[in-house]
C-alpha cells in the first residue's frame, strides 16, 4: 500500500483482506480477522482508544451522533515505511559494544485487563448489541497512571534503530497507531515506499535483547569487530537497548529494533507487550462487536459517519448477499427511521446501521429453541428453565440450578440477570461461547488425562528438522522454528549437528544450501527459554548426531551448561520394565539419540530405502507442491544431485541387501559424555518386528521412514500396535519431500505410534490434523491413547465387528458470516461436507445440499450420518465450500478427535487451513450420538 505526501483527512484501517504487506522482508499474509476501527472522536480519541485508554472524565459516553462520528484531520507528519522490505536507504555499520554474560531477562506479565460501567439495560426484544455504542467508558488496557504515560509514549512515538543484518540497520520514527490497533514506521524520506504495519493482533511476542537470529549474527560479529572499533565513531549494540518484535503467521516474522537508551526500550517491550495482550483479550471478549464495527467503517466510503443507500448495497454484498435493489430499498428505507440527509441523500447513521444489520442477521433455529424452553409468558428464561435445555438438550444431565445461574450472570448483558434472568439475547452469546464450541471446551483447556502412565502410552507432538522455516535444500535455519513449535506444544524437537568450522557444534540440513545456526543459541534462547512455557511436560531432544568426538564433548557441555537442571542425567535401571511417565518427567528435557551397538552404529534417523517418487499424500488430504511450481532455476541443478546421489544411495543399499555377506558400515564413536545423557529413550535401528520383541529394552525408541513405516502399517498392523504399546516410536517423512510436504498422521496414530513427525513450517492437512489432535488434554502436547491401542480392551484393525460402532448424526441447521471465495470473487453458494479420518474402513464423507447466493446466514436444516467402526482413534472434519463450476474453493475447516466431540446444539467454528481464525464465520449444528 503506498501513503501519499499528504496525512489523509481520516486514518482509515488497512484493508487486510484484499492485500498483503511485506514486513522485515518477508510476507505478512493478508489478516482476514476484525483488527481495528475508527469509528468517531477527535484525533487520538477514536471509539477504540476511548476504550482503551484511561481519561480524566471516565463517565462521558461515547458520541454517537453523526457530527460526533466525523474524523478531524491529523496534523502529524510522516509517511509509513520503516517495515516495508523495500529500500530502506544507506545501511551501517555496527560496531562497539560486547554480550554481556548473561542474557537479560524478558519482560514481567502484563496487567490483567480492567473493565468499568455498567453493563447497559437491554430489553428482551433489542436486537443483539443494539447499544454498544452506548456503552461507558472502559479502562481496558490500562490501570493505572504509569501505565498510562508509557502507553502514550510509544503512541507518540520514537526514533529506533532497525536492523536487518551485520551491516544493514536503519533509523525509523516508529509509534502504535491507536485507531488501527497496530505497529508503524515512517520515513522522513519522502522517496521512501509507504505502508508497511504490524498488527497488534498479530504479535505474538515483544522479545528483550538478542534472542533472534539476526541478533545473535550481529553480537558475534560485535564481539570480533569491537576491538577493531574501539574509539570509533560508529553507534554501540547494546544487549540493554535491543529488543524484537515477533509477529506473523506462526510467529515466525521478526522485526529487530534497537532503542537509544535502556528506558526507552523498557517502555517499548513493557507498553508494547501491554497492549498486545490486552488488545486480543479485547478482541476474544468483544469479538462480535468489533466485527460489526468494522463492517460500518468499511462501508462508508466517504468517511462522514453515516451510510447512504449505494454504501448499503456495496455492504450487502460484502455481507455474502445478493438482494435486488427493490428490497435492498425497502430495508434501508425501514432502518432509517430519523429520515436524515446528507448531501441531499437520505443516509443511515450507526444506531440505524445496526437495526438494517440486525434484519438482515435471522437465526430462527435459536430462536424456536429459545422459546421452546422460555416463559411462553414474560419470554425470558429462569435458571431452571436453563437447566432444563442444558440436561435435555446438551448432554450435560448434572447441571444443577446454581450453575445456570452463573451461566445467566456471565452470558446475560442487560440487568434482568440481575432478576435471575437470561434474553434471547444472552441465549445466543451463551451459544456462541467456548463452553458450547462443538470441540469440547474442557478438553481444549484443561488437562484431563491420566498423566501417570508410561511415556509409550501417548501421542507426542513432534516437530521434523524443526530449525528449517521453509524448504528442506536452500531454507533458513532459525532459532524461531524452535520458539514457534513449542509455543504449539510441540513436546519434540530435532537437532541435526555438525562440526562447526570454530570448534562449536552447528545446526542444519546437511549437505544442503540451508544456512546454519549454532546449537548454543539454539539451548540457550530457544528451548532453555521456552520448553516449559505452555506445557510443564517433559521435552525430548531428538539429536541426529554427525559430530565428531571432541565437538560431541562440547555439546554434551554446552547441554549441561545451559540447561542445568532441566537436562534429565539419571541412567535408566538395568532392569526397567516401562519408560517413566510425562508426570514423572515434568518440567525436565530428554535426550534421544544412538548408542553405540556393535558395528553398526548409525545416525538418529536413516534415509529410507524406497524410491523418491512415492507421495503418500494424496489429493484428498492435500497433494505435495509439484517440483515444477516449487523450485526455482537456481535450485533445480542442486535438486538434481540431491536426487541422483539419493538413488545411488538407494541401488547401493539393495545391492548389499542380496548379498551373503553385507559390506558392515564403520563404527562411528560416541564420545562417553554423550552416552551419560541419554536415558529413557535410547535410539536403535529397527529391522522387523521379530527382531524387536525379541531384542528391545522398553528404553529403545526406534526411527522408521514413512514408506518403510506404510508398508508396515499395510502388512502387520496388529504387530505395530503390540509393539507400539511398550516402545516409543518415531515415524518421519520422506527423504525427497524436499519441498517441506508432510505425511499423513492419522494412519499412524491409528496403530499406536506415538511420534510422527511433521514439517510444522509448512501449512498443509497433516498439520491441521496434528493440531486437531492436540487440541486437547490443555494442549500440553501429550495425548493418552485409547484403551484399545493399550491392551485394555479387545481390538485387532484387521478383524472389525461392530463392537464399538457409533453412529453420528450431524443436522446442519445454518450458517453465519461465512467467507467470501477467493477465487470466486462473487457471492458464495456454500455446502457443507463432514469427513472422517482414522482407520481405513473410516475414511468416508457426507455433503449437504448447495445454498445459492447467500454466505451471510444460509439455513440447511439438514442430517448427514456418519457410521464410525473405530471412533477411538478418529478425526472428524467439517469443510465449508462453495460450489463453482472449477474445483471448488475451501472456504473454512474444522478437526475434531471424535473424543472430544460435544452433543447438543452446538456451533461449528472455522478456521484457514494454518489454523487461522475465521470468525465470526460458523456452523449452528445439532450433534447426536449413538451405537449401532
């Protein structure tokens, strides 16, 4: 987006839905969420920030009059710049400065978020947030003084260095833009390209000193180059005055910043990171208001705070909806009821824009059920009468009086909850909420297994080469895929280590153009800062060991040093029966590698001895990018090696397969530190089944490749599950998925194996499914399996009854918000299919009948039924299309483990395919559940 010379008469919010920004050098994919609005006030007093920021005068409402509505001019100069990729003018040189010892710590938690007034009397006939913009003032994001002042400097603003490289920094004026809610930089170069912003919704992270890769490149070089520098005239990196913005999909953008002084950098990370938790706390909690907020800003066109007839119409289709402009008019005509004009038009202002809204928005599913349940007399609903939709309709048989009344005083928002009443209203946001989300509730936030069972007995979130953020042969090796997976709970990471050139162990894809990161940065800002984070359950370092002796010493060092005593150090028993539980290992790091057996000691993880061109991934659950499409010209000549040495490889390893007396591979030392830390899971080489359950210890935890994996999965399903009960197993991928494609899990699963390791860069179905999954039990990245995969009770996927056959019932009854098709361009004709992914007698799909020309609220009323052999170990999925005479495009999805699938009236939310949130785009649906 490029900003012109002049401020614009209204600061509009960036239309994220039809760009994207190139930020810090990479893309910044466009954001289809509510971020912000400007909906009225004077400069710096927009309907947000009225919210947000404290004022001396906590009573005054917000304006809502037209006049009131209209943005004044912003006198403030400068163009949007300093995060855009493009020129970014003369770079300089770092120089000065050391890394002081120890790492300075990261920012304190943040305010909890503070809410005043009154929640305003609404009457059971309004319509749903008809005065939310009557609403008092709220001190949302900031609760006291100091606070206050620190978030007002960095909406001023500050001049900070940039820096994208050892060579490459930049001086930009950066400051939060309050009525967009997000991060800018401007340039006083009036050449300078405009528009880079970062969305506070967005940031994931506000990082103090050099914890990013850009940092740690900049440091070593500062430590070689300050004595060349000392008495220069060039600018000192200080560890004190630095600090990064993660932000992006995933977390994975990084904007690395550095401040003038130590203060100045406190007040960005502490303010920053206020407003960023504060402002998505707002966002989940108001999530529908801002929403509907954001629709009245975009549609008026003319920035006068009000609508005319001709914006309405852009609205509707907007909206999904495709109306004549004969009823368009009979609607608009019914909203207006002030008959007010604007240059001679008759125009909506924002209490009539939510009226037109609101007969727009029918759901008479909820409310026929609402009445079904409510007085027929006063139409509200008792807690008793609450209690009584919760047991009958809701599966929730002992839910007792006193818990519906909290519900009533939590979902309620007029003051008869204080009568013990609930509207139509508060119905709906009861609905709408996390707690009747059809992915039960409970088991997405809180941890409700048994944690005490051995480590074999779970599925483990695991991560493939989790350094890479992009393509196995020339990606970028980064501390950040380390801090972004477990931040997704991943609970087991790779390390691939080599000889560095300086005696210090390094880590990437070997033999690759990847670039290289060293294994000290990794330990010590990735997983020693963030192993425990999101899950106290215990880390498991998979080490792919290409060291020599003495760089193993080091890193066995580097691991103690380091990590302390997180690192796991105490031998297994000789006489172990069963690995130890993830409630025995909490908050400690496991590592998992080879020891040495004999003459045949090898690698954590063996390339696979099938052909390159099997791709397990078929074209229902998402085909792997073609080489064509992928690779660029000058990476098309190193895949061709690549993939010549990997058949050479391959023809060599079948030839010593049929020979009497197989050429022995050398021994390869393990240094005798290395051996002190592994314990519990000890890598070894897997050959059959046999072999195993006459050789392997509980301890050993073999790594087998996916076509070696899938033939076994085809031929021995019921050995796999035996085997798989007792020891923990490793499934990767493909050698030549060189494009970062995955393998699908879920076959996998379905027999046991606990690790199957992913590509978590890479937004594909395998890793939706893999989140789906582990999605619940809190999150925590450890999932106990089901009984029948633990001997507990009678199974064998070859021989199925009907024993555990259930039938599932999915009446969809209407949607809400749904997307518009990107590739469409023009108003949806949205279906619905429901899959099932497991076993493979499971594999089945159902769709619902097309709804033309309305994404807005389209009604099915319709049942599909599923037949699930093998609920235990399945996925349920819901894909929302539109139909269209090309493939049809995916507009949203939603996976969840048959385990944790709620009855009742529920809604369906969805999300983009990388696990982006959609809403408010759902699917009111009836679940109902029963065997054969």
């Amino acid at each position: 987006m490029q900003e012109t010379a002049k401020t614009p008469e209204r600061v509009k919010c960036v239309d994220y839905n039809n760009q994207t920004e190139t930020i810090g050098g990479a893309s910044l994919s466009p954001s289809k969420e509510p971020v912000s609005l400007v909906c009225g006030g004077s400069r710096g007093l927009s309907l947000l920030e009225i919210q947000i920021i404290p004022k001396e005068d906590a009573s005054a409402a917000i304006p809502t009059s037209p006049s009131s509505l209209k943005h004044e001019v912003d006198g403030s100069k400068g163009h949007n710049q300093g995060l855009h990729s493009g020129q970014e003018g003369q770079g300089q040189k770092i120089g000065g400065g050391g890394r002081p010892g120890n790492n300075t710590s990261r920012s304190g938690q943040n305010s909890p978020i503070a809410s005043t007034g009154e929640a305003p009397l609404v009457s059971p006939c309004q319509p749903r947030f008809a005065n939310f913009l009557q609403s008092t003032d709220k001190k949302v994001l900031v609760r006291n003084r100091s606070m206050e002042e620190v978030v007002q400097k960095i909406h001023e603003g500050s001049t900070l260095w940039k820096v994208r490289g050892v060579n490459k920094w930049f001086h930009r004026h950066f400051k939060v833009d309050m009525d967009n809610m997000c991060l800018v930089g401007e340039s006083k170069k009036w050449w300078s390209p405009g528009g880079g912003a970062v969305p506070l919704l967005e940031i994931t992270e506000v990082r103090e000193g050099w914890k990013t890769d850009t940092f740690n490149k900049v440091s070593s070089h500062t430590e070689k180059m300050k004595d060349k520098t000392a008495g220069g005239e060039e600018p000192v990196l200080e560890e004190s005055k630095c600090f990064s913005v993660i932000h992006g999909p995933g977390g994975r953008d990084v904007l690395d910043l550095v401040a003038a002084t130590e203060d100045e950098r406190d007040a960005w990370v502490s303010g920053l990171s206020h407003l960023v938790q504060s402002v998505k706390s707002l966002h989940e909690e108001k999530q529908y208001d801002v929403w509907l907020r954001k629709q009245f800003v975009e549609a008026d066109k003319d920035n006068n705070g009000s609508l005319n007839f001709n914006e309405c119409c852009s609205l509707l289709k907007q909206l999904n909806i495709k109306m004549d402009k004969t009823h368009a008019k009979k609607l608009f005509n019914q909203a207006n009821t002030s008959k007010q004009k604007r240059d001679g038009d008759q125009v909506l202002e924002v209490g009539e824009f939510v009226s037109f809204y609101h007969t727009l928005l029918k759901m008479p599913e909820i409310e026929k059920l609402y009445k079904k349940y409510a007085s027929e007399k006063s139409q509200l609903m008792s807690a008793d009468q609450l209690c009584a939709f919760l047991q009958k309709e809701q599966g929730l048989p002992n839910y007792d009086a006193n818990q519906a009344t909290t519900l009533i005083n939590e979902f309620e928002i007029s003051d008869l909850k204080d009568q013990g009443y609930m509207t139509q209203d508060g119905f709906y946001h009861m609905l709408l909420s996390d707690m009747f989300d059809i992915f039960n509730h409970e088991h997405q936030s809180h941890v409700h297994m048994d944690m005490t069972q051995p480590l074999s007995h779970y599925y483990i979130s695991s991560s493939h080469n989790t350094y890479l953020t992009g393509h196995q042969l020339a990606g970028e090796s980064s501390v950040e895929g380390y801090i972004s997976a477990l931040k997704r709970g991943c609970r087991l990471l790779e390390l691939d280590v080599w000889d560095g050139d300086d005696g210090e162990p390094i880590i990437y894809h070997g033999h690759t153009l990847t670039s290289k990161i060293t294994l000290a940065d990794v330990l010590r800002d990735g997983i020693k800062a963030y192993a425990f984070e999101v899950s106290p359950y215990p880390v498991i370092l998979s080490i792919e060991n290409h060291l020599g002796v003495e760089q193993q010493k080091v890193m066995v060092n580097l691991m103690k040093d380091i990590l302390g005593d997180m690192l796991a150090t105490d031998q297994a028993p000789a006489d172990i029966t069963s690995v130890p539980s993830p409630e025995e290992l909490k908050n400690k790091i496991i590592i998992r590698g080879k020891k040495p057996q004999g003459s045949e000691v090898e690698s954590d993880d063996d390339d696979d001895d099938d052909q390159d061109t099997i791709d397990y991934i078929d074209s229902d659950d998402g085909a792997a990018q073609t080489k064509k499409d992928f690779f660029t010209p000058h990476l098309k000549t190193f895949y061709r090696s690549f993939r010549s040495s990997m058949r050479a490889r391959q023809n060599s390893t079948k030839k010593r397969s049929v020979s009497q007396q197989p050429e022995q591979k050398p021994h390869k030392p393990l240094a005798p530190e290395l051996r002190e830390v592994v314990n519990v899971c000890e890598g070894k080489k897997f050959t059959t089944f046999l072999d195993a359950f006459e050789t392997y210890k509980c301890v050993h935890t073999p790594s087998i490749g996916e076509t070696k994996a899938k033939g076994l999965f085809e031929s021995s399903p019921d050995d796999f599950i035996k085997f798989t009960e007792r020891n923990v197993t490793k499934i990767y991928p493909l050698g030549t998925r060189a494009d970062s494609s995955n393998l699908k899990p879920y076959p996998f699963w379905s027999v046991g194996c606990q690790i199957v390791a992913l590509n978590m860069q890479t937004e594909d179905k395998a890793n939706f499914y893999n989140d789906a999954v582990f999605s619940t039990n809190g999150k925590c990245g450890y999932v106990l399996k089901p009984d029948i995969l633990l001997k507990k009770e009678p199974y064998s996927p070859t021989e199925l009854s009907d024993r555990y056959t259930k039938i599932v019932r999915v009446t969809v009854l209407s949607g809400q918000h749904l997307p518009n098709s990107v590739k469409k361009g023009d108003i949806v004709d949205p279906y619905v299919q429901v899959k099932v992914r497991g076993h493979p007698l499971d594999k089945q799909k159902q769709r619902s009948k097309v709804v033309k020309n309305n994404g807005f609220n389209p009604v099915w009323n319709e049942t599909l039924e599923l037949s699930i052999k093998v609920p235990q170990v399945s996925l349920v999925y819901f894909s929302l299309r539109d139909e269209s005479l090309a493939r049809d495009p995916v507009l949203g999805l939603c996976c969840i483990p048959f385990r944790s699938i709620s009855t009742g009236y529920r809604f369906v939310h969805f999300t983009e395919m990388g696990g982006k949130s959609l809403a408010p785009a759902a699917l009111f649906v009836h679940i109902d559940i029963s065997d054969k």
